[in-house]
C-alpha cells in the first residue's frame, strides 16, 4: 500500500505543478518488492508453484522476491525450491534443490502502465531441468507481473478523497513518458491532469 501513498503524494504535487504539467515519480526497490509479492507470490508462505502445489510430492516453487537496480536495469532476485523426480506412494523419488535465480529487465513506459521488457537472465540454477521450468517463468511471467498501471493505483487512492479531504480529487488523465534508473531508484517521467471538486 505505500505504493499508493506515493501515488496518492504525486496527485498533490501534480495540483501544486498544474502549469508544468509534469512530474517525476520515484519508486524504491521495496516498493516494488511489494507489488510482486501482491500480484504473483500468494501461495502459502508467499510462494508461486511453477510446478505441483503443496500437495504435490514432486514441486518446483520460488519465493522471497527481492529487488535491486544495477546499472539501467531492474534485477529481480528469487529463491527456489524443487524437488524433481517421479511421485510414487505420496513420495517423490529424485533430487531436491534449493537455488537461487535472478533476472533483469529494463523500465519501459507504456501509457499508463509502468511496464518492463528485455528480459534476460542473469543468473541460473545450474540444473538444467529446473532451469528449463524457470526459464518462462522468469523471462515472461515474473515480468508481467511487476507491471503497475500507476492511473489505476491514483484513482483508487483518490476515490476516499472527499471524506479525507473534503474535496473530491479525480484523476482526468495520465501518461508516463520515460522511465528510468536513477539513484537507486526507478524515476518516472510522466504528466497528467486532476479535477478539485
């Protein structure tokens, strides 16, 4: 939710720049740490089953996303854990592995939509059966995921604006234009139009 704060914080100061028309949004490294774990690590002890499930004796999951800017690119770190074989008897008959896994990708506006592409892996498990259940994951899914439409995020900050504010603020329009690593952290370039009413 501190994601939203920082939205809710950049509506005000785009009322306090309404002749400039633009604005710069930073976002942390924890910020976005958040925003994966809301939207992808939601199994039981904030896991994402790639393969199998908690039931399953043979499994393949990650966990404990962590985020970190590198040069111009976002890097986003997992933990996975696999148990790879054949299930027999409630059993699974194979190896296990515990690795670790990173991926890097680069900001990208797209209208509204703080988005990522140029997916590449950094780092891989060095097995290559698990590497080849991880490899989609961590190119196309965990990317996907990490995507925020910053007007949606605003517009629902904004809609408890008249009972915290006593005037009702909404959001007309807005449109990133650049994004990138900065400081260590992601800088959006973006403009945008609200209504005081």
């Amino acid at each position: 939710m501190r994601f939203s704060r920082i939205l809710l914080v950049s509506a005000f100061m785009l009322l306090a720049t309404i002749q400039a028309r633009a604005i710069e949004l930073k976002v942390t490294a924890s910020a976005m740490e958040r925003t994966l774990q809301q939207q992808l690590f939601t199994g039981p002890d904030g896991r994402y089953y790639i393969k199998g499930d908690t039931k399953s004796a043979c499994f393949v999951y990650v966990d404990q996303p962590s985020v970190r800017f590198q040069d111009d690119r976002v890097v986003i770190h997992v933990h996975t854990h696999s148990r790879l074989g054949a299930g027999m008897f409630g059993k699974c008959v194979g190896v296990g592995f515990n690795t670790e896994a990173d991926v890097s990708v680069v900001p990208d506006a797209e209208g509204e939509t703080i988005g990522f592409r140029d997916a590449r892996i950094d780092r891989f498990t060095g097995n290559k059966e698990l590497d080849a259940l991880l490899i989609p994951f961590l190119s196309r899914k965990l990317p996907q995921k990490l995507k925020i439409n910053a007007a949606d995020l605003l517009r629902n900050a904004l809609a408890k604006s008249q009972q915290s504010t006593g005037y009702e603020l909404t959001l007309d329009h807005l449109k990133i234009h650049s994004m990138l690593v900065q400081d260590a952290m992601l800088a959006v370039d973006l403009d945008g139009s609200l209504r005081v009413n």
